[in-house]
C-alpha cells in the first residue's frame, strides 16, 4: 500500500529563504524541492503506478519525438516560472524551443510547450488547482495533461485560440490521448501497461 504523503510540506519551518539559498541547497540535496515565494517544499516519492505511467509514457512520447524539434525531459529537469517565481519539477514536461535557461540559474529551464503530472492521491488536488494556476502563468504552454494512477483517467486542458483553457477527459481504455500541439496520440491501453488497480 503506498503511503501517503500531503504535497507539497513545508520542508525547512525556520524561515523564509532566497531563491539562491534554495538553488545553493538544491545542489547538495538527495531529494528534490519546489520553491515558491520563500518556502520550499519536499516533494514525496512515487507509487510503483507511478513509475510503469511514467516509463510508458516517456517512451511512447520520445518515439513520436525522434527527429523532431520538441523534445521531452523526465523530472530531473527543473523549471522555473518567471511570472510567479515557483521552482519545480514536473514529470513530464516537453520543451519545443530549444532548452532556454532561466535568468537567474543555469539549471533550471523556462518556456515548456506541454507539463504533464502523475496523479497521486496525495498530489492530486494540488496538482489540479494551485499548481494549475501557477503553470497557467507560463506564456509558451499550450496542454497541461493529468493521469492518474488509481484509476484510468486522463484529464488534458487545450489552450484554445482565444486563450482559455479547455477540458478534455478521456476514461476508457480503448481512448487515445491526442496531444494537439504535438499532432501525435498514444493509446491510454500504451500508457496504463502494466499498472495494478
């Protein structure tokens, strides 16, 4: 049974701390933590689900990539959001642009086209609402896509043509997942290979 971990906690209570003290931390740190406006924050680890999800689906997105210009990266990729100034590290996001490095740090990155998050039941709130609206402040992305883990469902919000934010849920696993901005799809049966209900 996985245990569940409320994301995101506060990870260091004392005080709050500057963005080059949490990039100075980062550096030496065996976890990974968000940053947002003078907090930061440990990011729980992942759900075996999590993991098969994950390794489906970047390799599913890496084959429709190859030779492309867009390129995906795992959660070892920081991004960081300019507009509101969080630090984080989503699961998936795709870059379409070239790798454009954020101002302030060279390791951290800006402007991803597509993010997408592997639900948890300790994520999934946070990761729909405030992290939601966090991400909308990014001027280049055009698809936030969420999967769950517990449950085939993949919710995707399309940045229409005039700038709202549209919902499309698929639920059986005989659907696709159309990634517009990208024009591929992958099979939810693909992405949900060899995960346990």
């Amino acid at each position: 049974m996985e245990e569940i971990v409320n994301e995101p906690t506060t990870e260091y209570k004392k005080r709050h701390f500057t963005v080059a003290e949490y990039l100075e931390m980062e550096k030496t740190s065996q976890e990974k933590h968000e940053y947002f406006q003078g907090e930061i924050f440990s990011m729980a680890g992942a759900s075996t689900n999590h993991n098969e999800i994950f390794s489906n689906l970047f390799l599913e997105i890496g084959g429709k990539l190859k030779g492309k210009q867009c390129r995906p990266y795992g959660s070892d990729l920081r991004t960081h959001i300019v507009a509101n100034g969080l630090f984080t590290y989503p699961d998936i996001s795709i870059y379409c642009n070239g790798l454009s490095q954020s101002n302030i740090d060279a390791e951290s990155f800006v402007e991803p086209t597509v993010i997408i998050e592997i639900l948890s039941p300790s994520t999934k709130d946070y990761d729909r609402g405030h992290k939601f609206d966090l991400y909308k402040d990014i001027p280049t992305l055009k698809e936030y896509i969420l999967i769950d883990s517990e449950a085939i469902l993949v919710e995707v919000f399309y940045l229409t043509g005039n700038s709202n934010w549209e919902l499309i849920e698929y639920k059986e696993i005989s659907n696709s997942l159309k990634f517009a901005t990208m024009g591929f799809e992958i099979a939810l049966s693909d992405i949900y290979n060899h995960v346990r209900f």
